[in-house]
C-alpha cells in the first residue's frame, strides 16, 4: 500500500487521538513530475494530537522508500543553510569538547554541507543517508557516507565499521521517520556514556505560533515541542540538558542530551518555561491553529485576487510550498512559473503537475509584477537576490502568520 493511517500515537502508543487539521487529498509534496506526466497520485494529509505526551502529528504513513530513497532536496542550495552549517558545527563542537581525531556520525546527512564544517576542523566524520543520489553527492565533495537507513542493526554496523562516535547528530530527521522508536533506540545504543546526542527539529510552538501549517507534508510524522521529545527521549534512558535556537526552518530547537543526567541549563529551562505559558502542549492551542489555517486559506486567496491581470511567479518549489498551494487550491489559475535554483528541480512540475518549476533566467522572461516567495523561510535571501538581479516588482511573503505584500 502507498500508505497506512496510525491509530495510536507515535510517540507513546496512546490510543483515541484528537483530530486537529484536515489539509485534503495531496500529492507528496517532493514528487516533482516530469512534464506530460501520467496520473497523479494522491494521499489524505491530516493530523491528531495526543493527549497524553503532548505530540502534534501527522495521522497517514507513506511508506519511506517512496519518500526518500531519490530525493531532491540539496542543503547546499540555500545560502541561509549554508551560513548556519558553520554556525551550528561550532557549536556542537564548544558544547560537546570535540577535539582532532573525535569521531561524529550524523543522520540524514544529506549531500555532507554540515559534515564538511567537522572536516575543517579536524574531526572525523561519517554521514548515513539514505538517498543513493544524494549520498553519491557527498562522496563526490569528500564526505565520507553511508547510504542507509538509520536504525539499530545500522548502528551496530557503523560502530563496528567506524568506532564509537563521540556526537551523534540528527538534524531535521526525527519528525520524518515513520519507525520512531528504532531510530532512537539506535541513537542509544551508539552514544558512548560521556558522549552527547544532538537533535534539531522545527519547533512545535512556532508552528503554532506562527502558523506554519505549510510544514505539514507526508515526510513530517511528527511536529515535536521540547515536552513532547523530551518525553520520547526519556523512554530510551536518553536526558535533554541544553537547548540552542535556530533559523531554520522558521525557527528550530537544537536539543543536546546525553545518556548521563546532566544539570539542566537555563537554555533548557527556559524553553520549557516558554511552552508553558504558551500552552502549546495543550489541546486547545492545536485546535486554534486548525481554525487560522483554514483563515490564512481564505486571506490568500483574496490577496491573489485584488493582484488579477498582473503576472505572478512563484519562487522556491519547496515540500512546504506544495502543501500551502494545494491547501489554497493555487496552480496555474494564479502563478505563470515558479522559480528554484536547485538544477534537479529545473525543467520538472509542481507535485500537483500544473505549474513549471524554472531557472532564475526562464523565471524573469515572463517578466513578473509580482513574485510569491514560497520559500518564505529564506525570504530575506531570495528578495535580496531577485533584486540585486534587477527584479523591481512586489513580492508576496505568505508566512509568518498572515500573507502579506511587500
């Protein structure tokens, strides 16, 4: 079957989940078609919570080797990306004392960007990622990598292929994976006892908070605040300690744990003191969100409206941007073409085969009024872009929390 639909939570097993938010029937959002293309196939998107550990999630599994094992989405591609790579290595290698020789495996590595931050400095890396095309990437740049799926027969494997890592990091991956328990389990069982675990992931309140309803897509299974993964971790005799924040995503939670309690900083703290005024470890701020979202639709689609007659071009076909554009029913009926710059993308389809996805050059030949920065997490980065390149039209940012133009 191309998917299942789960009855209980991911996390804790809890029967009788809340549902929250129903998103209709939608391509997978990575599924770019060629054009001329055959059926399109399509897969309910909704999502429940869980009233016991706290978890938002997505209700339908798909099953990974379709989602993953060709992907199309390359770090490097992304300035932003790019920077924090560096942002991010120093970091772990302050807080985790790494020094030359040290040993780190990082899954879902992708095409090595954040690896080759470690190699620079001395330290011994191996990526486990399971997109052949994609690990063929990195090794061609010089990353050591393993094309796999992360579970524990896998780290059984790589320790006895590589050693004992000191860090074993996982950024962006925990929400995607539909076997949850084996991949921490394996995150265990390869952290030595003075070693540290490093997870990042979009965090829960923002996407609350913020209306990131467009990062739901059949890859996330899970949309974790640091109650809710800190409870998982639990479970695997694994303890959170430190938190850093990051950009991406629209704003992330870098979580460090260990498999030794240690004192908790005021990072962690703080967080924690965070979602509880928030409340988003309850119910009723989901069932809000699900109202905004369906608001946010409504809002679109009149701002598309009041721009009719001028030329609109999208800009960054990414997963998240599938999800909002079906979601609000937009396709040709409003956008021209929508630019990306990762040349795998080039000369392909939206999922939902109606609309080009074009260069830069291909995009401006249409000669666009207005261009909708889809990619809005890297908004500042790609207005930047567009207009050192001589864009002087509107932009359309869709996100944070209502559409707007700039």
């Amino acid at each position: 079957m191309l998917f299942e639909t789960i009855s209980s939570c991911r996390a804790c097993g809890q029967e009788g989940l809340v549902d929250i938010l129903h998103l209709g029937d939608q391509p997978l959002a990575n599924a770019l078609v060629p054009p001329g293309h055959g059926e399109i196939k399509k897969v309910p998107l909704s999502t429940a919570f869980c009233t016991k550990c706290a978890l938002f999630q997505l209700k339908e599994t798909v099953d990974k080797e379709i989602l993953f094992d060709h992907y199309v989405w390359v770090t490097k591609t992304a300035k932003g990306a790019r920077q924090y790579a560096e942002i991010f290595a120093n970091r772990v290698i302050q807080r985790a004392g790494l020094k030359d020789g040290d040993l780190i495996f990082e899954i879902a590595s992708n095409d090595g960007t954040v690896l080759k931050q470690f190699i620079a400095q001395g330290i011994a890396v191996v990526g486990i990622e399971p997109a052949k095309n994609i690990a063929e990437i990195a090794v061609k740049d010089g990353v050591r990598t393993d094309c796999a799926y992360w579970n524990t027969a896998t780290a059984k494997r790589m320790i006895g292929q590589y050693g004992i890592p000191k860090v074993v990091i996982a950024r962006n991956v925990i929400p995607h994976v539909s076997e949850l328990h084996g991949v921490i389990e394996g995150i265990a069982k390869a952290l030595p006892e003075d070693g540290t675990g490093v997870i990042e992931f979009h965090s829960g309140r923002i996407i609350a908070e913020e209306l990131h309803y467009d990062s739901i897509y059949h890859e996330h299974l899970c949309f974790f605040t640091a109650h809710s993964l800190g409870f998982l971790l639990n479970r695997y005799d694994l303890y959170p300690y430190a938190v850093d924040k990051s950009p991406i995503s629209g704003g992330s939670l870098v979580f460090y744990f260990s498999k030794t309690k240690r004192p908790l900083e005021a990072s962690y703290l703080d967080v924690l003191e965070e979602e509880k005024k928030s409340g988003i470890n309850e119910r009723f701020v989901w069932e809000k969100f699900a109202q905004e979202a369906q608001a946010h639709r409504e809002k679109t689609l009149k701002l598309l409206n009041s721009l009719k007659g001028k030329v609109i071009i999208g800009f960054g076909s990414s997963a998240r941007s599938a999800t909002y554009i079906n979601f609000c029913g937009i396709g040709s009926n409003y956008l021209k073409a929508i630019i990306d710059n990762n040349p795998l993308k080039q000369g392909l389809m939206t999922p939902a085969g109606d609309v080009p996805i074009v260069s830069f050059e291909q995009g401006m030949a249409s000669k666009p009024d207005v261009i909708f920065v889809l990619a809005w997490n890297f908004g500042q980065e790609i207005m930047d872009e567009c207009t050192k390149r001589g864009f002087t039209g509107q932009f359309i940012m869709p996100f944070p929390k209502e559409p707007v133009i700039i």
